[in-house]
C-alpha cells in the first residue's frame, strides 16, 4: 500500500500530548522503582491476528520522544496485511524508557491499525464494483488525520477533512435555506471555483430538483439498491453519486452493485475495534 506519509508535525504533536497525558506529574512511577537504570531490554511487536497496519510512525515517535537511545525498527510498512504472529516492529534500549513509551505507542498503533483492518474487509466487499469507500467526519476527536490515514492504508478514500475544504450541502442547511434551490444558489454564489459542492437527497423527487440546479456530487441518503438504481440512472454520470446511511458489511455489497461511484461508512472510524498487538519482552 502506497500512501503519502503523515505530517511529522502532527505526529509528533500527537504524541507528546498522549504521552504527557501518561506520564502524569510524576513519570512512570511503576517502572523507575522496579527497573534498574541502564538495564537494556527488546520489546517485539507481534499481530494476534490478521489486518492491515496504520501508525507506525506514531509508535515509532512515542519512543523516540521518551528516550533518543530506544532503536525502532519496522518490519513492515503501513497498509500491509499481516497474519497472526507477523512481527510488525521491534524495539531495543533502555528498558525503563521503552516500558514508559510501550502504552501510548501501542494505543495509536493498535487503534489505527483497527481502523485499516475494518476498511479492508469493507473493500474486499465491494472489490468487483466500482464503488469506493470512503469515510466521514464520525471520527475521534484529534485523530482525525490519523485515522483518514488509516481508512486509506486500508483502501479506502477520504472524505473531506474538514468543514473548510469542500461544501456539503445536508438536510438541516436545506431546511434552514428553505430549499434545494436557494441552498445550492447561495453556495454557487459564495464560494470560490474550485471548491466541490454536494448535496445530500432523501428522495427521488428531491434528486429531480438538483439535478435542475447543477452540483459536483450528490449524497443518497438512507437509499436501499433498488431506489439507488434510479437514481443512479436518472443522474446519468452527470454527478458523482455517494451511497451513505447506515451502511454496514452485510448491505455494503448490495449498494455497491446499484452502481453508485463511492459509498461514506461512518463506522470506518466510530466503531473500528482495536487490532491486537502483543508485546514480548526480552531482557538483556
């Protein structure tokens, strides 16, 4: 899996504030008691499990931050499925820093990871479609960049990042504006040319409205396959056509065959769990 690499000023960001948040006032109190200083140790990285990893340069950071002596080294990249008992890093130095770092480095390594792993199976779903998935805003709060990251070391696409980078028209802007044809009217009005404008439908006849009106994309809400296929063919390539509403593994392969061009799975990053990662240790 081929993928930009993250921002190293957010990882590292990130990481500091996750490990301040850890370390407390007082430092890893448990392991400057029980570990003598210097005593080196390796920790290895294992999959409990089959996925797809995402966050390793944050695991890698979080040690680094702890102590510039703990050498991380990855023996896989970000995006690539692994198996039970794949070896995904390991780690060598100081024992009492890499004991110090090992929680926060495993919490966003594993918490990513889950997130790549859940996509995945959502891809495979729709593989022999031309439906992509993509994920939404539904995500944890100060992670969103990490975890748009591993939706795509999954396979899958981004959805806007953020409320700045791209119109998305929804019901409640509808209500509010008054219409389908004033909201999309003000919008063309404001915002500048290459900013992409789409539009959330409930229904058939709202779908006639703005595609009187003229949008780049228009958002399917809550459709089953049968009305997708209409709409669909209505639109007639003129939009790109987004399936979103409660989308899950076992409806997913069945909205994608409607002929949709990208399907938002809000639960990419709300309902991800956690891939497991083991931890052995070796003491030198």
């Amino acid at each position: 899996m081929h993928d930009l690499p993250l921002n190293p000023l957010l990882v590292q960001d990130a990481v500091a504030r996750a490990l301040a948040e850890d370390l407390g006032r007082a430092g890893d109190i448990t392991t400057m008691a029980c570990i003598p200083a210097g005593r080196p140790a390796e920790l290895v990285i294992a999959s409990r499990g089959p996925g797809v990893i995402a966050g390793l340069s944050l695991a890698e950071e979080a040690f680094r931050q702890i102590d510039g002596q703990v050498r991380f080294e990855a023996k896989v990249a970000d995006g690539a499925k692994v198996e039970r008992g794949t070896v995904v890093a390991r780690v060598a130095g100081p024992a009492r820093s890499i004991l110090s770092a090992e929680r926060v480095a495993l919490n966003f390594l594993g918490r990513l990871s889950g997130v790549a792993s859940l996509t995945a199976r959502y891809v495979e779903r729709v593989a022999h479609t031309k439906a992509r998935i993509v994920d939404t805003r539904k995500t944890t709060p100060l992670l969103r960049a990490f975890e748009k990251h591993a939706v795509r070391c999954g396979g899958g696409m981004n959805h806007r990042f953020g409320l700045d980078d791209a119109v998305l028209i929804k019901d409640n802007h509808i209500a509010v504006a008054g219409s389908i044809a004033a909201a999309l009217r003000a919008v063309k009005a404001t915002v500048g040319h290459m900013v992409k404008i789409e539009i959330e439908v409930d229904t058939l006849a709202q779908l006639a409205e703005v595609i009187d009106e003229g949008a780049d994309a228009v958002l399917l809400d809550n459709m089953g396959p049968d009305v997708l296929r209409e709409a669909v063919a209505m639109i007639d390539r003129r939009m790109l056509t987004e399936a979103s509403g409660g989308i899950n593994l076992d409806t997913v392969k069945a909205i994608a065959e409607a002929g949709v061009d990208m399907i938002s799975v809000g639960a990419l990053t709300h309902s991800a769990p956690v891939m497991d990662l083991g931890l052995d240790v070796t003491v030198g």
